[in-house]
C-alpha cells in the first residue's frame, strides 16, 4: 500500500514526516480501543460496546467539567465510566453466561440511548484544559495521543506476556473448561479483560473529547469495527487463544495507512468500506488457512 500511494500520488507527501505523524495520531483513538479488544477476542469473547462506552463516557465527562469547572474531576468520570460499563459486561458474562455478542450489543444500545438522553441530543462543549492536553498536547515535540498510545501498547505487551493476568487470558481462549478445571477463576479473569475494554474506551473518549473539545453524542459511532478489523488483520483468531499486542498495533497502522492512502488517492469515501471490508475479509481467510494446516 505505501508504495502503492507513494508511486501513485501527484501530491509527494505520503512518506514525509508530518504526514507519517498524521497517521499515527489518527490512529491513536483506535489503537488504544484494540489493546482492550485483543484481550476480550483472546478469551473468545467480542465486545460490540466499545463505541457506546466511548460516547457514554465522554458524554459524562463533558458534562461534569460543565457541572464543576473541573478538568481533573471530569477526568476521573471519563475513566469511572469506562470501568462500569466494562464491569457490568464482565459480569453479565462470566457470571451469568450471557453470550459476549449479545450482552455487548445490549450495551451498545442501552448505552448510546443513555449518551442521547444526557446529552438532549446536542454536542456538549468544553472539557478543561487537562483534559485537552491528552488531544492536543506535546511533549518534546510529540503529540501526547501518539505517545498515550504507545504507552498503552507497552503496558498491554507487558500484562499479556509477563504477567498471570496475560497467561490465562491466552488459556482461557485456548480452553476454558480445562482452564477451569485446573484451578483458575475463569470467572474472575473473564471479569476482568472486559473491564480493560470498557478501560481502552474511555481512554479513546478522553482523546477524542480532547481533540473536538466537546463531547458529542454520535461520536465514536463503528468505531468497534474497526478496533475488531485491527485486531484480526494482526493476527488474532476470533476462537480465542491465539494473538498478539504487536500483532494489533501492526493491524492498527495496516489499516491506518491505508484509510490515509486512499484519502490522497482520491478514493470515494463509499469505496472505501468496500476496500476495508475486504482487507478484513483477507486477514480471517488466511487465518482460517493457517488454522486448517
């Protein structure tokens, strides 16, 4: 693909710096909402939620800075928004054996409804100045969404692969009867990787509200198609059990360089959800391959 644009745009400007930086601040919101797919899709699970925990949650936040005058505070809800919604999935799940797609659909709609109830409808400007610094800050030249971003995907890598939490989320998607019948708390760590998702979402809210320094209540709308699109071109299998945190943030830019290419390509913005529909399609037959082999 980046040769593809590099050869074919009349502009120049593809592989220039400002423009990579480009990418990757607007992958940002949709890379950090992957990390917490990766998890829910490695136990077998899928979390359709993700855009409504993202509106819901910086819906709350605008409204508390408006309520206060306090960035800080409406920080804290953003963040508290995210955990509940993740909590409430978590546990109608591991619990009470609701299937993931259905509870999270059910989020996804009761959660958008409650965003539009708030909100009356209408965008809800000014968030604070702390919180508009995760948006349009920089720290030594770099935009804070691109390094909020990576030091999420570094976290992510640590928990998965160096730590209890990352072992059984693997096993529970390798098999989770086994995995219970071993002694682990599947309930517990099926709790838990949702409440991450809710987590990513809200952090993905925070700069999303940042950049827009308002919340609107239509905001983040399929954006859990794409972190799920990420996740799978990086390699993940929607059975669960196999994946990777760099797998996901390779999907991530795969799908961020080529929204951006098409852009300068002059691509009709119809085509191209044709276009990404059909990357995504590719990615699971070659999984399905890999996995008949």
């Amino acid at each position: 693909m980046v040769v593809l644009v590099t050869l074919f745009s009349h502009s120049g400007t593809f592989m220039t710096w400002p423009n990579m930086i480009n990418v990757l601040r607007s992958i940002s919101t949709n890379g950090i909402i992957a990390i917490g797919m990766t998890f829910v899709i490695l136990t077998g699970g899928i979390d359709l939620s993700v855009d409504s925990t993202l509106a819901l949650s910086g819906a709350f936040a605008a409204l508390t800075f408006n309520s206060t005058g306090s960035s800080e505070l409406a920080f804290c809800v953003c963040l508290a928004t995210g955990l509940a919604v993740g909590l409430f999935n978590g546990v109608m799940v591991a619990h009470f054996n609701v299937p993931p797609f259905i509870q999270t659909l059910v989020t996804m709609t009761a959660a958008r409804g409650i965003t539009f109830i708030v909100t009356n409808g209408t965008p809800i400007g000014k968030v604070g100045s702390f919180i508009t610094f995760f948006g349009r800050g920089t720290i030594l030249g770099f935009p804070v969404p691109i390094l909020l971003m990576l030091v999420a995907y570094v976290i992510g890598w640590f928990i998965l692969t160096r730590t209890t939490v990352g072992r059984y989320t693997y096993a529970i998607g390798g098999s989770e009867e086994c995995t219970k019948l071993s002694g682990v708390s599947v309930r517990k760590y099926k709790t838990l990787v949702y409440v991450i998702g809710g987590l990513t979402a809200s952090i993905g809210s925070l700069i999303l509200i940042a950049r827009l320094n308002s919340a609107q209540p239509s905001m983040g709308d399929k954006f859990e198609m794409d972190a799920i699109a990420a996740v799978v071109i990086g390699g993940t299998s929607l059975a669960g059990g196999t994946g990777t945190i760099v797998g996901t943030f390779i999907g991530t830019l795969i799908l961020g360089v080529l929204m951006n290419g098409m852009n300068m390509l002059g691509v009709d913005s119809f085509a191209q959800y044709v276009v990404k529909g059909g990357v995504i399609l590719f990615a699971v037959l070659l999984e399905s391959r890999k996995k008949a082999r």
